[in-house]
C-alpha cells in the first residue's frame, strides 16, 4: 500500500487520517514586528527587549514594514491572494510569558489568503491548499529547569515577527505532511523570509489530526503544538492517528484538545481542552491602523522574488538536460541550488550542466557527508571545483586522477592546477609510451591474450586495468583503449 493511500488497519476496519498544519515561521527581520528591539539568536535572557515588548504603560505598536514586506513576498511564492487591505485583532489570554495580557493577530482579516504549494510523495504530485497567512508577534519563553520551585521568564522572543501558515487539511499520510513542511520550508529559504532553522525555533507546527473511515465526514480533530522537526511532525502523526483509531474502536471519543509531543517516547499526551475562538474575546486593536498596501508596494515585493525551487528545477530538466533526480536534489536547498549556479559560471562553456551537476552530487557531497560538513562549509570553492573540472575535460586528468586530486584539494585547500603540476600527476596520451607499457602487459600475460583472441572478450578489461596500473592512473583511457585493442585484434 502507497502513502497515498495510507490507512491504518484496525480491529474493526481501515481508517483514514486527515491532517491540516499550522506553521509558525518566524519572518527574517533585525528587528521586531512592533518594536526596534533586535531579533538575534541566542542572546542572554531579556537583553533584547523594549518597553513596547515588555508592555510599559503608554507604549504604542508600530508595524516594521520589512516583516509586513516578508510575508507578502511568501504569500506571493506559493501563488496565494494579496489582500490589499488586512487588520490586526488582539487575541486576548493572560499567561506569564505575555506581558501585555493578548497577542497582537490577524483573525479575520490576514494579509496573505488562499494559495497551495504542490508536493511530491511517490513519484505523484499533490497540491495543497493554503487557506491563510497572517502576521502575529510572538510570546514569550518560560524557563523551568533552572531553578527545582521556581521559574523564569525570558522576553527576548516577546514581539518577534511571525507568520502563521494555515493549510486546509488536504494532507492523508505521515508522508504528506513531512514532503509539505520540506517544500514549504525550502520555498520560505528561497524567498529569504525565514531561515527554516526547525531546531531554534525558528519554523515550527502545530499539527491537526483526525481519523474517519474512508469517505466519511471529518472526525474530532486533535491539536498538537510546536513540533519543531519534519520527523517529529510524522512521528506526532503516526502516533496520533493509531491512539485515536484504537479510542474510536473501544468505544470511546475524541475530545478536542491541545496536545504535546514527546519526542524522547514519540507519543503524544494531553495538555488541556482547546478552546474556541470566541474565548480568546478577539477584537482590533484599537492601537494600530489598517494596513493598506499600494500597487508600487505590490510590484516592487513581486520584483524582489527570486527564481523559486518548482521553476529552477524545470530550467534545469529543459534547459541543462538534467535528470529530473539531479534537478531536486540540486534545488531542494537554496544553499546548494547557489552553489551549483556558481560552478556553473565559473565552468562556462568548457564543461557540461551534466557532468557538474553528477559531480557536485556525487563527489562533493559524498566528501561533505563524510566530513559532517555542509555545502556552506565546502572546503572547496565553486571556482575550484570548476578548474578541477576543466583539467578533466581537456584531457589533462582522468576521473581516476581528477579523484586524487580532489581529496588532496580537500585537504590542503590548494587549487587543482597547482596540485596536477606540483605532483606530476597530468595525463598522458604519448602513443609511444602507452604501447610500450601495452607490450609489457601482453608479454607478461601471454596466456590471457591467447584467451581473448580465442573469443573471451571480457578479459579486454583485465588489460585495460594492468595498463593503467603500470601507467600509475596517468594514461589517457580513452588512448589506451584505442592501443589496446589495435594490439589484440
């Protein structure tokens, strides 16, 4: 059975889970929504909080307009509808890491309305709905391992900008949800509206689960907050769905609630009832103005939009001839994506889109992975890379060669000209020398080309490789073949 059509078996039949995540994206910005307190990671506790964060009497919101500029550039990515006039509500609930007593949202009127981002799982693509995207400040953090009967407060996050990004539950598998968070998370990287960084907290999702049979209405959906990996989202998933299947089966129902996610067990457990939204008392925010967004501010947010992933990986099957595994691998991460695009110009015309593309894959990411290092760290430089591949293409290494090159690349950092001169390791095609090396290697294996010229043509390869060896990887393979074979035949 296919994700697609992933079911969960119980005692008294299939079951369908049906999920819809809130993303909470915090919107790339050197300063605060509503404040110019900054916004950088890792600081000491409340050394980065303003009187308007902190809720002094008198102090007044004002909007930053980069971070309203971000989130109209997101919604502009995924294709959704720019509404031109949005408001901001107080959401009003009194918890000690929000000092002003309501977070500052956009209930009912968002800036950012329906779009869908397409998704791939099993080789099938799916579209999913968008229904919002509104802009909220985020709360505070509460801190309680530092103390064994007291806890503490930290506002640094108090006010930081977010944007929360509402699907509709379009999503029916673990693998649904995780290829929708990779995708939503890889097109929020491109536009440079949030850094994605899952493990600061800087993208995380609630995730909404309800099981049905098959074709039936939607269930009791169950909210579970602030899962911050793709695999915990699936994780949440798996487990959600299975405990409310066997709930349903026993006789039980599903109470709608807020739930946490353990990911040291993988399960889920109870937080409190959910509450509806007439009991948060939402009104506007008497203290700022609607947003009003003009044309010229529209045009200028959509010139500033760069390629993005779906259109850069149909450039690359069509106009580069990649295959279309190489074209996701090379744009599922705006890094690499930057990064291939640099070999490329530094190759220019002398190397092909195929051959950087096979080696950036296979070569430089095997190395990475070995080193534990990321493409941001590459000891190697696209320029480097770039005249490694040239001396390829010319003829002056071979792709054994060009491998020893590279790994002394990696460690020394020199370029590969220097290194090919400075330890004789070019190429050679001197027709002389390779036949000589060939009539030693025929010599000495006199039995073997007897068999060959008998009709064991695979030994053709044995020779191939005993002239290379004897040649230290030097010879031109291509010449060597040629030799060989007018040798044998």
């Amino acid at each position: 059975m296919t994700e697609s059509t992933y079911r969960i078996r119980g005692a008294t039949g299939d079951w369908e889970v049906v999920i819809g995540l809130e993303v909470h994206a915090q919107i790339t910005s050197n300063a605060k929504l509503f404040s110019g307190a900054a916004t950088a990671f890792g600081a000491e506790p409340n050394t980065q909080v303003s009187l308007v964060d902190a809720a002094m009497p008198g102090m007044l919101p004002t909007p930053n307009r980069e971070c309203i500029r971000q989130a109209v550039r997101t919604g502009m990515a995924i294709d959704a509808q720019i509404n031109k006039w949005s408001r901001f509500d107080r959401k009003n609930y009194f918890y000690a890491d929000l000092p002003q007593g309501y977070q500052i949202s956009q209930l009912y009127h968002p800036l950012v309305g329906e779009g869908s981002i397409d998704i791939e799982v099993d080789d099938t693509t799916k579209a999913i709905g968008i229904e919002r995207i509104h802009v909220e400040q985020d709360a505070g953090k509460l801190i309680h391992d530092q103390h064994p009967t007291r806890s503490y407060v930290d506002l640094n996050r108090s006010g930081v900008a977010l944007m929360e990004i509402v699907s509709r539950p379009d999503m029916r598998s673990p693998a649904e949800a995780g290829a929708y968070v990779r995708k939503l998370r890889t097109i929020l990287r491109y536009v440079g509206s949030c850094d994605g960084n899952m493990e600061e907290g800087s993208m995380r999702a609630d995730v909404n689960v309800s099981v049905r049979r098959p074709g039936d209405e939607f269930g009791t959906r169950t909210e579970t907050k602030n899962v911050n990996s793709v695999r915990f989202v699936m994780a949440t998933i798996e487990y959600e769905a299975k405990r409310q299947v066997e709930v349903l089966e026993d006789g039980g129902r599903i109470v709608q609630e807020t739930r946490l996610f353990d990911p040291d067990k993988s399960v889920t457990r109870s937080m409190r009832s959910k509450e509806d939204a007439h009991d948060y008392r939402y009104f506007p925010d008497p203290d700022l103005l609607p947003l009003e967004l003009d044309d010229a501010f529209l045009a200028e947010c959509r010139d500033s939009l760069p390629e993005l992933p779906d259109a850069k990986r149909t450039r690359y099957e069509g106009d580069l001839g990649l295959s279309p595994y190489n074209a996701a691998v090379l744009t599922a991460e705006v890094e690499t994506a930057r990064w291939f695009e640099a070999l490329l110009a530094e190759c220019g015309s002398d190397v092909a889109a195929k051959s950087a593309a096979n080696w950036l894959i296979s070569d430089l990411y095997g190395a990475l992975n070995r080193l534990g290092k990321s493409i941001e760290d590459s000891p190697v430089s696209p320029a480097q890379g770039a005249e490694l591949l040239r001396l390829v293409a010319d003829g002056t290494l071979s792709g054994t060669l060009s491998k020893q090159v590279f790994e002394i690349m990696l460690e020394t950092g020199q370029d590969a000209g220097a290194i090919v001169e400075e330890r004789g390791l070019k190429q050679t095609s001197d027709t002389g020398a390779i036949e000589a090396v060939i009539a030693d290697v025929m010599a000495k294996n006199a039995d073997k080309v007897t068999d060959y010229r008998g009709g064991k043509d695979k030994l053709f390869g044995f020779f191939v490789g005993q002239t290379m060896k004897a040649m230290g990887g030097k010879a031109n393979p291509g010449v060597v073949n040629e030799l060989l074979k007018k040798a044998l035949d």
